[in-house]
C-alpha cells in the first residue's frame, strides 16, 4: 500500500492538474497579455562517510528535483500562480514525495491613499530575520525531508489580504486544512534513534486538519529600524512528539491549539545588522509531551560586513547569535540554549560565489554542530551548490540529536533554472 505522504502528495498533484486544467479554461476565456513558465530541475547526492547507527539506513542518498512554475496575467495586472514541487529519493520513501507550493489567484487595487492586495489558494509565507532559526515563521509547515534545517515550507491553503500604506504593513491570514510535518522514514538519515509515524496524525481541535486558523502581522520601518508585530491562533506547526497508542509505532504526532505573539525586528546602522525574533507561547506541550508548558523564546545577535576585503570586490561577514528556549531541557526543539558563530565570504563576481562556515555550540547540553555551505553559478541557466554538516559532538543529555552521531554528510545539488 503507498505510503500516506505518497497519497497526500498524490492528492495534491491531482489539485495541481485540476488547478492547470482551470487555469486553462481561464486563459481560453481571458485576455491574458504575459505569461511566463520558469522553474528548476535538480540532481542532488547526499554522502554519508561513516556507517549508519541503526540498521536499513542508508550510506548514500541521489534523487532528482522538478519545480516548476507557470506565472499568467491579465491587462489588468491580475495573476495566477502555480507552482507544483516533485522530488525523487533512491533511499528513503518518504523523502520522494510531491507537494503544491504554491496555486493562488492575486488581486489588488487602492483605497484612499492605501493600496491592498488578496491572495486566494495555496502559498508560501517566510516571517523572520534571524540567519540560525526564523523563530516568528509559524504560517506553513516545515518540509522536514528536504533539509534539517527547517528552511523549506509545505504550501498551505490561505486568503491572505494585504493592506499598506505610509502608516505600515497589516497582513490578514485565514488559513485551514493543516499539513502534518514530514519527518524521515526507517531508511532515513538525520531521524534520530526513533521512526516518527506519519499514518496516525492526531489533533486537539474537533475539526482536525480543517480547523480555522487565524494570523495577523503588522511591519513598519521607522529610519534604521524595521519591526514585525505578528500572532497566530490555532493548530501547532510544530507537532507534540508522543508515545503511540498503535500498535507497533513509537512515537506519534500531536497537534495542539496554540497562541503565539512574536515580534522581529532588524536595526541597520553603516555595516552592522542587529537583529531579534521573539515569541511567547501558550497552549503547548513540552518535550516528549509531558505536560502543557507556555513559555518564550527568543532569537538575538548580529552581522557585521568588512566590504572590499583584501583590496577586492568581495565581502566578509562576521555572524553571531544566540537561540534561547526558556523550558531548557524540557524544549522540544535543539534551540533551547545555543550559540551560533558563522563567517561568510561572497565573491561579488559575476558567478555569484559565496562559502558560508558557521557552527552551532549548546552551551548546557555540550552539542557541536559544524557546517559549510558553497553556492556558485557555472553558467546563466546551470548552478553548483555543495555544503557538509558534521556532527562534531552530541551530549549525553541532548536526547534530540542521539542517535545522529554518525550522520555527518556531504551534499551535492546540480541545478538547472530555466
């Protein structure tokens, strides 16, 4: 039988179909005066050097990425977006899956001095300024299978209105039929100790996956200073961890109903960037879901930049930060009191070259994580990206990342953009 995030994935390819069969019948019927298809196909490899602490785990992962994007719009500025994801995995069968990032109808016009937009379907949302972690960004789930990280986003279904004016920026999110986080499969790498089973998704909302989700965020730039006032109401993107009541899972996810007020904000001051995220919580539960626990959180450090180094076009920035969970032990994520140190060097060249090396240090739990990052494009239409995360040090206590001891990789991404 598929496996769920195969028939989620299918589910949302046939949306996808359905969607361009739509747009079709749109465009057979609308004056449509530019139209634009765009997009990325990547090979990408994954190295595991040392051998896999749990059995069936694989030592090598390749796989194939196909994104593209279809952009149309009328003379009177309105647009459709689609944007379907496919990725192929050799290794893990949760990691080929299929998502619909992006699919939505945009429509805009002016109000008295004030000009306001509404995007209606399925789109992407990234909140923060913070490099180490985007603290505020709660809109759409983490695509936990493509990167550790949690940089890469699901899309999720909204009606997002944006007002603005001199005054600001006030964003407007209603938002319903919530993804499950996606999580690596037995013969995974970077999963810990422990399979986490994406059959048996539960939630504390009656209405489950259709619960109505509701989120407001305001920014504004006063001189140097830019600032975030955000809150969301409604399901959890990070899913509570627990003990499966099924028969043969060990852990399962949770999803609560939650409260969150963040704030961000960005100071630029000549070649210094100081920059917060900070939240408060309610209505979550802590790690392993022992007990509801509200708390806060906050991201705060910053970016200095030595321009024209070494009598050259290229740029050195020096990056510092400081992750801070007030739950300490009991945090469910590996943020709860960690250092973050990075240098990056950009080349300012016609290639767009730059190398990235940052470490993250947990001051109680004794953890050492080190990467590298290496961007380049070869040509206008071909880029190499090639980075390595190594697990330097896990501590004993740090009982999120056992079991990753020997999942240091190196990974290779050949992209073509067209």
């Amino acid at each position: 039988m598929p496996s769920p995030s195969i028939l989620r994935g299918g589910a949302l390819c046939a949306a996808c179909v359905s969607l361009a069969l739509v747009s079709a019948e749109v465009r057979a019927d609308t004056d449509f005066v530019y139209e634009e298809v765009s997009g990325r196909i990547s090979l990408e490899s994954r190295q595991f050097p040392e051998a896999a602490v749990l059995p069936g785990q694989a030592s090598q992962a390749t796989g194939l990425v196909f994104h593209p994007k279809l952009y149309v719009e009328d003379a009177e500025g309105r647009s459709v977006t689609i944007a379907p994801f496919f990725r192929y995995d050799g290794a893990d069968t949760r990691r080929t899956h299929a998502d619909l990032r992006e699919a939505f109808a945009l429509i805009f016009g002016e109000a008295g001095n004030s000009e306001w937009e509404i995007r209606v379907g399925i789109d992407q949302v990234f909140w923060g300024v913070a490099e180490s972690r985007h603290l505020v960004d709660i809109v759409n789930q983490v695509d936990l299978v493509e990167h550790p990280n949690e940089e890469t986003k699901l899309g999720q279904p909204m009606a997002h209105l944006t007002w603005s004016g001199e005054w600001g920026v006030l964003e407007l999110f209603g938002l319903t039929y919530h993804r499950a986080r996606t999580f690596p499969g037995p013969a995974g790498r970077m999963r810990g100790l422990f399979v986490i089973d994406d059959e048996h998704v539960s939630y504390e909302s009656s209405a489950g996956e259709w619960n109505l989700d509701l989120a407001v965020r305001y920014t504004q730039s006063f001189g140097p200073v830019d600032i975030g006032l955000s809150a969301f109401d409604g399901t959890s993107r990070e899913p509570s961890i627990c003990p499966s009541p099924v028969p043969g899972a060990q852990l399962t996810q949770h999803y609560e109903q939650i409260r969150q007020f963040g704030i961000d904000s960005q100071v630029t001051i000549d070649a210094w960037l100081l920059k917060l995220e900070a939240i408060r919580r309610t209505g979550f539960r802590n790690l392993f879901c022992q007990q509801e626990e509200d708390y806060g959180a906050f991201v705060v450090g910053g970016e200095y930049a030595f321009y024209s180094v070494w009598d050259s076009p290229a740029d050195l920035s020096v990056l510092a930060e400081w992750n801070y969970d007030e739950r300490g032990e009991n945090a469910t994520n590996v943020f709860q009191n960690d250092l973050f140190l990075a240098v990056r060097y950009a080349l300012n060249d016609v290639q767009s070259t730059d190398i990235t090396l940052g470490v993250f240090e947990d001051v109680d739990l004794e953890s050492r994580v080190l990467s590298l990052e290496f961007n380049r494009r070869l040509t206008d239409y071909w880029a190499l990206n090639v980075e390595a995360i190594a697990f330097l040090k896990i501590g004993a206590m740090d009982f999120l990342q056992h079991g990753l001891e020997n999942d240091s990789f190196v990974g290779l991404n050949l992209s073509y953009s067209f």
